[in-house]
C-alpha cells in the first residue's frame, strides 16, 4: 500500500552549488509529510543542491500564493529566491 502525502505544507530551503561565493537559496512549499518533502523538493530543484525543512510558519503573502495555487498532495512549488 501507497504512503499518504498527507495534507500539510512543509516549508523547505534549498541552497545552489556551494561553490559559488554567495550561494542561492530558494524556499519551496511541499504538500507533503516532512519525511517526503525533502525528497520531493530535492527532486525539483537542480542536481547538487541541498535542502532542509524550515521551522515557520507562512506569510500572509505566500499563505495567498499557496490558495490560488490549489496544489494537490504531492505537488511542490517555489515560494522565493533569496
């Protein structure tokens, strides 16, 4: 049997080959259980780059993006660049 996604967003930072003098960081949204977000967001971003979970809680601002969005289980998206 499959593995429920569940019905939570995790928040995930992901950080750009760290040969670069300022690394790129992005935070992602996965709508996942943390133990899958990693692996999925990982899967979405380039090859190298790391991620770990964030402990936050969304803005007002990107709780708007993520209504609109109408992500389903499963599905990741870009929230920023920083």
């Amino acid at each position: 049997m499959a593995e429920s996604f569940g019905s939570s967003f995790t928040i995930v930072e992901v950080t750009a080959d760290l040969s670069l003098s300022e690394p790129e960081k992005q935070l992602w949204i996965a709508l996942a259980k943390p133990s899958q977000a990693l692996t999925l967001v990982l899967a979405a971003v380039p090859e190298g780059w790391t991620a770990e979970l964030q402990v936050q809680r969304l803005t007002e601002d990107q709780q708007e993006i993520v209504e609109r969005l109408n992500l389903k289980p499963g599905d990741v998206y870009r929230l920023t660049s920083k």
